[in-house]
C-alpha cells in the first residue's frame, strides 16, 4: 500500500534520540514522494509498481528534492501549521517552523534509504540495486508481520517520548 503510515514509525524514534538534527516533515515529504511512484501504477493498473524511485538511484533522487524542494515547502506547512492552531493547542502543539539543512538532510536521506530498506524487505518487486542487479537480497528477511509490529511499535515509543517532551518542557517551574 503506497504511502503507509508505517514508515513513520522508526522515523519517530529518529526525531526522539535527535530532535534539533532530523526533519520528520521532510522526512515524510520524501516517503510520499517516492510512493508516488506505485500509487501510479495502481491507478493505471501496471506491474510492476516500484521500478526507478525504489533503487538507490532513486531514493537518492528522492532525497536530493527533499532537501532542494521538500525543506521550503515543509517549512511554509510548519509556518501554515502554527499559524492556525488556536491558543490552547499552540501552547502544546507550536513547532518551529525553520528546517536546520543539518535536519533536512538526514531526515531527507534517512526518508529515501529507510523507505527502500523497508519495501524491499516486503516487495519482491524492488530492486535496490537497479539496473546493475536484478535481486533484492533484503526481500523476506523478516516475515511482514514482524516488519509492521516492528515499525508500530517503534512509532508507538516514538509518540511516548514525543509526550514526554512536551510534558516536561510545558512542566511548572521549567523556562519556555
């Protein structure tokens, strides 16, 4: 299923361990990027639905417009975003809305090159590797249902340790 929410998932870890040096909005700007590719397929009914944006010529194409392209675009949603929270929800939900380049670039290639891992180990139809290699040596290293558990459960400590900082930075007697 093309842009699955469960690439998301080790993403939130990333931002927990490394907030000020990792994106989640390019991040997900470059997941959705590269998924564009088999939701056209889909929609056009071809097989086979990852072909060039899921090789590591690709993902690295994906990850050069997450910077390049995605970085401004997500910086004006982060602005859009705060601007229309009211007060209650801006007071625990205020993000800032300057993306460091040192952030868009990991979340940006950390986005390209985990989306390829992760559908490779569930597609057989990726081929990292393209056109030099026609195999996926990563395909079945894991039984999908690891890989979604694996990916849940990484986004579920993600939210929790994303709860923990806010609730400690909102704490009483802690400068804002």
């Amino acid at each position: 299923m093309p842009i699955t929410p469960f690439h998301l998932g080790p993403a939130a870890v990333v931002k927990a361990i490394a907030p000020g040096y990792f994106s989640l909005t390019v991040f997900a700007f470059v997941q959705v990027l590269i998924d564009l590719e088999p939701l056209y397929y889909m929609a056009v009914d071809a097989d086979p639905l990852h072909r060039f944006m899921h090789t590591f010529t690709g993902a690295t194409l994906a990850a050069l417009l997450g910077v390049v392209v995605g970085r401004p675009l997500c910086e004006a949603a982060l602005r859009w975003w705060n601007a229309h929270l009211d007060a209650q929800l801006a007071r625990w939900l205020r993000t800032g809305s300057k993306i460091p380049l040192t952030a868009a670039v990991s979340g940006a290639v950390i986005g390209g090159y985990g989306h390829l891992a992760l559908d490779a180990i569930m597609h057989t139809d990726v081929l990292p590797l393209a056109p030099f290699s026609q195999t996926n040596a990563l395909h079945g290293m894991i039984s999908i249902e690891e890989l979604y558990w694996g990916c849940a459960i990484a986004g579920l400590l993600g939210l929790l340790a994303a709860a923990v900082y806010v609730i400690r930075k909102h704490a009483p007697g802690r400068a804002r």
